[in-house]
C-alpha cells in the first residue's frame, strides 16, 4: 500500500507544473508525437523540455519510443486512469491550439 501510495504521490507531483501540464495537453491532442515538434509548438527550449520530460517518464505519464530517429512521445494508460474524461477532455481541447501551431509548420 505504502507503494502504491508513493506512485500516486509521483505522478500527481509531476502533474504539479504548467509546462508539464502543456505537454500532456499536447499530447492527449495529438499522440505519439516527436520530441523536438512539441518543444517547439510549445515554444520550450531543449534543456526545459528535457526536464520536464523526464519528471513525466519518472511518474509513468509519458513513454517515449523511436520511429527512425524521431523520438515520439504518447500518454500511457497510467495518464488515462489518473485523469478523468473530463479532464483529459479539457486538456486535449487546449493542446489542440498547439498541436495546429506546429502542423502548419
């Protein structure tokens, strides 16, 4: 129990920052997505986003995985059961104004 406990407190830790936060939100707006395309839509320089990429994958809200060279981020389950569907609707919602900045790109 005292686990499950210090999981939960990881990840509503990592949840605990704006910047985190826009990250998911891009993410639940457009999964499975390069690394440098969110940094940039999301106007992050490579070392912040590096950070707070990090914290996220500690927390198991974000897996990274590679397409060629690209590394692509997307939510994981772990991300779906913490949030409800109202919240992960808001926050999908709100990715979406990056998510078209960096496809007219």
């Amino acid at each position: 129990m005292d686990r499950e406990l210090a999981e939960l407190a990881k990840s509503f830790a990592a949840l605990g920052s704006m910047e985190r936060i826009q990250i998911l939100s891009y993410l639940l707006a457009q999964d499975s997505t390069p690394c440098g395309r969110i940094a940039q839509a999301l106007a992050m320089s490579t070392s912040a986003f590096s950070y707070h990429l990090r914290i996220l994958e500690e927390a198991g809200l974000v897996a990274r995985t590679r397409d060629g060279r690209l590394h692509c981020l997307s939510v994981t389950p772990a991300l779906q059961e913490l949030l409800s569907p109202g919240i992960r609707n808001k926050l999908a919602e709100e990715g979406t104004k990056w998510t078209s900045k960096s496809s007219t790109k």
